[in-house]
C-alpha cells in the first residue's frame, strides 16, 4: 500500500512541477514584472499556488519514505512519540503516519 502511495504522489509532484514550468514558461519576460503587468498577479498566484502544493507533496512523499523505513526496520504502526500502536483505522486513511492519534493531538 505505501509503494502505490508514494507511486501516485510522485506521478503528482511531477505533474505538479510540469504544471509550474509551463506556468513559468507562460509567463515569458512579463513574469519578470508582474507589477505591471494586468495579468501578472493572477499568474503570480497560480505559480505561489502551484509551488505549495509541490511542496505538500514533497512533503507527504518524505512521509511515505519515513514510514518505508519504519516498515523496513519493523516499528511501523508503532507511534514515534510514544511507542504505543497506532490504531488500524488511522493508518488505513493515512498509511504514512507517524503518531498516534493522541500524540498527534497533543501536537496542535
């Protein structure tokens, strides 16, 4: 499950990254000066929009890689914080995660 996960994500970032360059790409010389340009905030939110969701998704595939290795190492649905397990619902909706729900309550 955690292989297809990291799969899906990395077939997201790339299309993610695709997505900025031709956003970039777009934008040509007038990128280079959104503040005159009429349509330069609209392509500067699309491209700031763009890169944080690239960036969530570096972020979830760093998690998933975590997780490999836990897997690997056999702590898998072992909370991190506290040792105890995981529960099995919480790691059906989110195979990657690392706590358990009350460590991960106790962090907010």
């Amino acid at each position: 499950m955690l292989a297809a996960l990291r799969a899906a994500v990395l077939r997201q970032l790339g299309a993610l990254e695709r997505e900025f360059a031709g956003i970039v790409d777009s934008a040509g010389s007038a990128g280079a000066d959104d503040e005159h340009d009429p349509e330069g905030a609209t392509v500067a939110f699309e491209r700031q929009h763009v890169a944080a969701l690239a960036g969530q998704a570096r972020e979830r595939l760093a998690q998933i890689d975590a997780a490999l290795r836990r897997l690997a190492g056999g702590s898998y649905g072992l909370c991190v914080t506290c040792g105890q397990p995981v529960a099995a619902a919480r790691l059906a909706a989110r195979p990657e995660t690392a706590t358990c729900i009350t460590c991960a309550t106790r962090r907010r």
